[in-house]
C-alpha cells in the first residue's frame, strides 16, 4: 500500500487540475482514506463531480490515475460487489456519501439504468435532448 499512500497526493492533484473537475470529497488530509462509511475497513471511498462523461473517463483512464488504475490488484483484493457507478446531478449539487452508497446499492440490484449507471452503458444527462 505504501506505493498507492505515497501517490495518492499526486493522483488527487491531477484530478482538482482536469478539464471538467468540478468536487473531490475529501477530508483536512485532502483525500477521503480516512472515511470509514462501511463496516469494512479496507473499504475506500472515492466521490467526485465532474462535468462530462468525457472528462471523468479521461481523467480515469489516459492520466496518472490510469497508470495507476491498472495496478490496483497490487494494493487492493478483487471486490465481489458493484463497487464503482455514475449518476447525473444537477450543477452546483454534491452528493453525500450515503447518497453514493444508495445509489452503488440501486446498480447492484437493477444493473445500468438512468439512475445509476458505469461506463458500460452510460446514460446522458436528463436535461440533454438526442
């Protein structure tokens, strides 16, 4: 874990400097490693806003994170569950850790849908008109 501790600051960075950041939840240690919204301890949680699709999958897989993101399985054991999802909010709204829990919990129990989805089959924003 010492490798993902020590570039967790610099990760971070890279996401607050990306075209389309928008929020990271984060505690005073500017990450969220700390928060422990699971009874599981090893379980991490990770919340951000961004302003497109676009950008989050950019900023996931063609930055530092993405480097990253391919080694995971050095730092963290394969989860079972859903363990990652998208939803729309509105501008200026952040959405709370246990709201982010709901909806994980929703995509785990009804799959892709407008209401939580994954970069599998993503859904556009409710105000955007095709």
């Amino acid at each position: 874990m010492a490798e993902f501790a020590t570039a967790l600051d610099e990760v971070n960075s890279i996401a607050d400097k990306s075209p389309g950041f928008v929020w990271r939840l984060q505690t005073s240690s500017g990450n969220a490693t700390d928060i422990r919204a699971y009874p599981d301890s090893r379980m991490l949680v990770n919340l951000s806003v961004w302003q497109s699709l676009e950008s989050l999958k950019a900023y996931v897989y063609q930055s530092l994170h993405g480097e990253f993101f391919i080694q995971r399985r050095k730092w963290f054991e394969r989860y079972q569950g859903e363990h990652f999802c998208m939803w729309w909010v509105p501008a200026g709204y952040l959405p709370t850790v246990e709201e982010g829990k709901a909806k994980l919990e929703y995509l785990a129990l009804h799959g892709d849908s407008p209401e939580s989805f994954t970069f599998v089959k993503p859904y556009l924003a409710p105000n955007l008109v095709v």
